[in-house]
C-alpha cells in the first residue's frame, strides 16, 4: 500500500496531497507565539507527571520504544499509545496528560499551538478526582 492510501490523502488544490489531522477551535491572542515545538526524551524509568496547559498540544513520536500517553478530563481516564506505527495523537487544551515509556528510551516532539508558556503550565496536586476515576494511575504523580 502507498502513502496516499494508507494516510488517506487527498489532492490539494496547489499540488501534492493533505488530509487535515488536527484544527484547533481556539485563536491566537496578539500577545502569544502562534505555535512551539520541544523534543522530549524520556529514557528507562523516567516518566511524564500528570500536568496540563492552556493550549492543544500534538505529540509526535520520533523514535525509540513506544509511549503511553494518558488522559484526564476530570472525569474519565484514557490512553493512547504511540510509537513508530502510531505515531501522532492530540491533547486538547487544560486536559491532564502523563506519559511513560516501555522501554530504554522514547523521542517525541510536541507541538503546541497557541504557544506553550510556563505560566500556563500546571503540576496535578489534587488526586482526589484521578482517584475515584483510576486509581492506578495515581503513580505517575
């Protein structure tokens, strides 16, 4: 199977082929960087804490062993595994998210749009509500 079909893309109008993966719904304020970009390493028994930020984050995995990404919306828990077969998921805005790795090491990058700022960064201090919902992942505090 080619590209085109196993990603599904379509002819765009300039040349080439998309498909739209991701669209924010929110807006860039005049006072934010539209969009940032980090590489992110994790190695053997290093993990991602529960944490949140104000905007929708993409995460790519590059290379190395897969990741588990988790999600909290404050009521309900999920995952979404990434690795060099699945290699992109989305976090919406003010979702709590951990990561953890199987393996010696995992490179991801993420993308954050508006752009990331450590003011709008927040570290899981209440547990009560990851308690009730899924209290075996209260390890990656």
């Amino acid at each position: 199977m080619n590209l085109i079909e196993a990603l599904d893309l379509q002819p765009h109008p300039e040349g080439g082929y998309y498909r739209q993966v991701y669209k924010s719904p929110r807006f860039v304020t005049p006072d934010r960087s539209a969009v940032t970009a980090i590489y992110f390493l994790l190695t053997a028994g290093q993990f991602s804490r529960w944490h949140r930020v104000r905007s929708d984050e993409i995460w790519i995995h590059l290379e190395g062993a897969p990741l588990t990404l988790r999600l909290f919306d404050g009521m309900s828990a999920s995952s979404v595994a990434l690795s060099s077969s699945d290699r992109i998921a989305a976090v919406p805005a003010d979702v709590w998210q951990a990561a953890e790795l199987d393996g010696d090491y995992t490179l991801v990058s993420c993308i954050v749009a508006p752009g990331f700022e450590f003011e709008d960064f927040e570290m899981m201090a209440d547990t009560s509500a990851l308690a009730a919902v899924a209290p075996e992942l209260l390890r990656l505090v």
